[in-house]
C-alpha cells in the first residue's frame, strides 16, 4: 500500500473502539466510494483542531475563552457540577433540571492508565470551587471504580477547604421493575432511600 494510505489507516486507528482492519475498511470506503466525504472529514477535523479550545472558566470544548454556559448570566453561580466529559455535561443539561455551572474533568482518576489528580486539571477545580460564588458542588462523576474514585477524591480535597459537596442519587431507573435490575443497584437505591 502507499504511504499516504497507510497513514490514513493509522489516523483512523486512533478512534476508540477501532482495530486495524475497521480503519483499512474505512479507509478504503472513504478513497473508493466517498472521496467528496473524506475531504469534508479532512476539513472539518482541521478547522475543530484550530477553533475548538478549552473555557477558561469550565473546561469544556469553547471556540471562545469562556464558553456560552459560564457567560449565561441567569445560571446560578453558587452550584457548580462536576462532570467527567463534555458528553456528560450535555447529558445533564438535556434534563432541564440543572441550573447552575459546570467544571468538566475532562477523565477521571485511573492509577493503572496513568491518570492521576494533575491529569485532571484539580487546581483549576478548586480554584473554580472556591471563587467565592459557589456554595454547593455537585459531583457527577460516573459509577465506575473510577468514577467513584474520583468523586471520594474531589469530596475530600473539597470539604477540607469548607465547601459544600453532595453526590448524584443512584437507585432504580425510572420505569425499572426490581426483579430485573442488579443486586447492587437496589442496595445502593436501598441505602440512598428518602423519605416519601
């Protein structure tokens, strides 16, 4: 194969959940059958790659300094969500139920992958986290290891400089039926009962 291909078919290997051969077959696909598409990729991964930063208040992908959601002055300033990933933030936002702001990790604390607290930009969080304005913060890391982790870890370098800090409800989804959700959610749903 040419060079020129062989590089394609690396870049395309850098996708999660992408093996050598799905990369050679999208390759492939994009020089055969998709050129118009491949050069459309090429550009839109360029200009993403030049436009797309991080705000310099929440972390999350912005094309300017401070993204739309920590210039929107009706937010509440005094809660701050932490999230893992963009992906997370929007998934929150998509409730309707959040109003306050967010501080996106971008990953979580993963000893074995190499990832600890530096990794996770936590001085910029704690210097967010105590700005003055935030009361509460809201930690919306996932329920993995990691995840829970992560959330013990930012809880106690948080409640140790006086703040406010509360956990994402676990329990049973809405709609579930008990008989088919696992043990360990129902403990958790079971431990994190309220009153009704």
């Amino acid at each position: 194969m040419s060079k020129s291909l062989d590089f394609l078919t690396e870049a395309l290997r850098r996708l999660p959940g992408v093996g050598p051969k799905s990369a050679q077959r999208m390759a492939f696909h994009l020089l055969q059958h998709d050129r118009e598409g491949a050069a459309m990729l090429s550009r839109a991964l360029y200009q993403a790659v030049e436009a797309v930063h991080h705000c310099a208040m929440c972390n999350t992908f912005s094309e300017t300094e401070v993204c739309e959601l920590c210039a929107d002055e009706n937010r509440d300033r005094a809660l701050l969500c932490v999230v893992e990933t963009p992906a997370d933030q929007i998934m929150i936002e998509q409730t309707l139920t959040f109003k306050g702001l967010y501080f996106i990790l971008m990953g979580r604390l993963s000893p074995l992958d190499g990832i600890g607290p530096k990794d996770l930009h936590l001085e910029k969080l704690v210097g967010r986290a105590t700005d003055g304005e935030v009361k509460e913060v809201v930690l919306a890391t996932n329920f993995t290891n990691e995840g829970e982790a992560t959330a013990h870890y930012i809880s106690e370098m948080l409640k140790a400089r006086g703040l406010k800090v509360s956990r994402l409800a676990r329990g049973v989804p809405v709609g579930g039926e008990l008989e088919y959700v696992d043990a360990g959610t129902i403990a958790r749903a079971m431990l994190d009962r309220r009153s009704a």
